[in-house]
C-alpha cells in the first residue's frame, strides 16, 4: 500500500487536510490504518488512532439510520408508516404522507437544507428544539412527495423527530442504549452541549466566524448546534475504529454472517439493496454515475456509503466486502478548503488497485 501511503502523505504537505485517518478492510479484516498529520494546527497535537472525529453527516448512515432499523425490529415502526400517523402537528399538513422510506431516501419533496441556526441562536437553549420542529412543521414542500431525490438534511431533522416519538427518549441515549452499547462502541457518541464535553483527543474543525471561537469538540453542523449538539443530520463523533467496527456488524448481517445479531439480515438488505431506478439506498448514499468520490473500482450497483461536510467519509462494496474509512478535518481552521474533492476518487482508486 506504499502508493497509498504516499497518497496521505501528498495530501497533508499539499495542505488538502491538517490531518487524517485511513482505514481499509477486505471480508472483516484490517489490511491498512494509518494516521497522518494534526489534529489541530494551533496545539500540533498530532492525529493518533484515539482521535475523535466529528462525523458531521455520516451521522445519517451510523445513527439515524440504524435507530430506525431498530424501531422497525422491534415493531414499532414501518416503513411505509407516514408521518400524520405518527407525529400530531404533521397530521393535517401536506407532510402527513410522507412516509419513513421517502425520509430515508431523499424522495420526500423537502429542501436540502434551511440556516435555521441564524433564527434559532436569539432563543433561549431550552425552546430551540421545540421552535425548530415548528420551522419544519411550516417549511412548505419544494416539490411532490417521490417526485424528485434531493438530500435534505431537514429529512433527517424529521426522522430524528420520529425516532424520539416513538422510542419515548433522545435520539443519542436510543442509539447507544440499542447499538453502540451492546457492540461495545465506546468511542462513537453525541455529545450534548448542555453536558461537560467528554474528556477525548478531538480532531479540530473551524474557526468559526459567528461562534467566534476554533471548535473541538464541539458540533461544528450549525443547526445541530444550536439545538444543543444531537440532531438526526448531523452531532455524532467517532474513531475510525469504532465507524469500522459498526460498518463491519451491518455488512456481516446484510451477508447473513454476524454472530451478534444485532440487525436481521432481511431488514439490512431491504435498506442497502437498491430498487432499479432507485438513486439512494436507504439511509445511504450510493456512487453517482460519474465522477463519484469512491473512484472508479467499487461495484457501483453493490455499494453504499456517505460523505461529512468536515472531510470524513466512508464507502462499503457490499460484493467485494471492502471497506474504505477517510476521517479527516478538511475545514480545520476554514470550511473553504475543498481540496478534498479532487482527492477522494484519486485515493480510492489507488485503494483499489492495491487490493483488487
């Protein structure tokens, strides 16, 4: 994997990110995990296999995403159930037929994204949660219910909404209590601004302009900020090993080989494998036809994965049973370094022509 090496290497002094992690595994087994560079530029604090990541929105894929798998185990949710028949102020607005699946894959007709934050920083902390879900309540629809596929972060804000409805407690504490837990994940967490700030080596975000202060620690996702740190779109934090080890339980269960049994096989499948026509599996991104981040090597019609707006991602080739972890702090100190972009397809590429 010198090529690779390299690759990290290049990236650092070429200044793409301060600092990363790479992770790659074939059929549950590590073959590379190296770490490059800093955590935080200011400190030199260098990145270690400790560090803590924000994941930004891979918190839709390794949160939101199996918390609903869950509820659905447990019978308490459905796929097809819509949203008027689970939350009260939805009933009788256009929103009352969405349905979990469209929340899931992006065919819900709500918009990408809305700073919320700008609005909800004059409230005080305790009524932010409350004010934001009367935003979503009230943001019209930008286009029919499956009429189109657009990301939307506020999908996930809503799923978020129905994960603590049904579930009766927060997001975070659902999650960890269900999943991260019993896998014995210790390092993947939300961290609830209203708390102490865990005691970890975190990797730095932005210096951020309105904050006014470099960020460690905390969530650097505006409106899951603001709301007090968990979000279904984005406020989840993680080690490489730790994204890896729950990567591996959803692919070992989607090949029906897990011995913990966490998720059915049945429903893993049901989430990953795409329908013909289908732009996004559930929960999870998939390659785009050209110019996708995972290269050129993936099994395009077999994998699934997701990107964070701080530089981390993560691709998984269901057929090949590879597994590429990226964490890094691209926007440590400023979001406006997009080198990444460029990077991502080289590296996985390079990757793949090592293993293949």
């Amino acid at each position: 994997m010198k090529s690779v090496h390299s690759l990290m290497q290049q990236a650092v002094s070429e200044k793409i990110f301060p600092g990363g992690v790479l992770l790659v595994s074939k059929s549950g087994s590590v073959i590379f995990n190296e770490t490059y560079g800093m955590a935080n530029i200011f400190t030199k604090q260098p990145v270690t296999h400790d560090t803590v990541f924000d994941l930004a929105s891979l918190t839709k894929p390794l949160a939101t995403t199996p918390a609903v798998m869950i509820l659905i185990q447990e019978g308490k949710l459905e796929l097809d159930q819509t949203l008027g028949s689970i939350i009260p102020e939805l009933k009788n607005t256009p929103k009352s037929k969405i349905q979990i699946r469209h929340l899931l894959s992006h065919t819900s007709g709500l918009p990408d994204y809305r700073p919320y934050y700008l609005k909800l920083k004059n409230f005080p902390a305790k009524l932010r949660k409350k004010t934001l879900r009367e935003y979503l309540v009230k943001e019209p629809l930008i286009s029919s219910i499956e009429e189109k596929t657009i990301y939307s972060d506020l999908g996930f804000m809503v799923l978020a909404w129905v994960i603590e409805t049904t579930a009766g407690c927060r997001l975070d504490q659902f999650i960890n209590q269900k999943v991260y837990q019993p896998l014995g994940l210790t390092d993947l967490f939300f961290i609830d601004l209203e708390d102490d700030i865990p005691e970890k080596s975190y990797a730095a975000t932005e210096k951020c302009p309105w904050r006014n202060m470099l960020l460690s620690g905390m969530v650097h996702d505006e409106n899951a900020f603001t709301i007090g740190g968990i979000s279904g779109h984005a406020g989840l934090f993680g080690t490489v090993d730790s994204v890896h080890k729950l990567l591996i339980e959803l692919l070992n269960s989607y090949k029906g080989v897990s011995h913990k049994k966490k998720f059915a096989g049945k429903l893993v499948r049901q989430f990953l494998d795409r329908k013909t026509g289908d732009a996004r599996a559930l929960g999870f991104d998939v390659p785009s036809k050209e110019g996708s981040s995972c290269g050129d090597f993936f099994t395009k019609a077999a994998t699934v994965g997701h990107l964070g707006f701080t530089g981390t991602s993560f691709w998984m080739d269901l057929n090949q049973m590879i597994i590429v972890i990226l964490l890094t702090n691209r926007i440590h100190p400023t979001r406006k370094n997009e080198g990444i972009k460029k990077f991502r397809p080289k590296l996985h590429n390079a990757v793949m022509k090592q293993i293949l």
